[in-house]
C-alpha cells in the first residue's frame, strides 16, 4: 500500500508517469526498483519525489514455504517493499 497527501489537498498523483488519483490517496501500486512519485495542482510548484524500495525480506518466506522462485517476485515486484509507504507532500504555490 502506498499513502500520499498533500498540502493543499486535491492534487493530482503519478507514478512513473501514470496517474494514480487525486490526494488523499491511498492505493496498491506495481513495485519496482526504480520509482518516481510526482504530485501537482494548478497554481502550485510541481513536486518530484523518488520512492524509496528496498529487499522485502519476506518475498524469502515464499521461496522457503511454497518453492517460489525468486525471480519471479523479482519481476512481480513482490520481492520489494516501499519504505516509508506514507507521503506527506507540501505544495509550494507558484510564483507568478
């Protein structure tokens, strides 16, 4: 799950260039290693955040108990977790 809010509300969320919503929002998304958040809204600055992700050490317990091979939660983006999966973004207005 990810989270993403923003000050002021409204603003409109992607992920690697595709639209995920308006804020609040919260969603599943497809885990990847190399992920950008984006949040925007008319008459506000565009922000840019890069996710971090990182090794979910439980995409092991799937190799162990069930035999599933790691490069396929690899592929899947099982095998990564999104740290931290709560975004708070502040919208910095425009200048004109």
């Amino acid at each position: 799950m990810l989270t993403v809010k923003s000050n002021p509300e409204g603003a409109k969320v992607s992920l690697n260039g595709r639209d995920l919503g308006q804020t609040p929002l919260t969603t599943t998304v497809e885990k990847k290693k190399d992920m950008l958040l984006t949040v925007k809204k008319d008459g506000y600055r565009e922000v840019t955040q890069p996710l971090n992700t990182s090794f979910d050490p439980m995409a092991l317990v799937g190799i162990i108990s069930y035999g599933t091979p790691i490069t396929t939660d690899v592929q899947k983006g099982t095998a990564y977790q999104i740290t931290p999966n709560y975004y708070q973004i502040e919208l910095p207005k425009a200048e004109k």
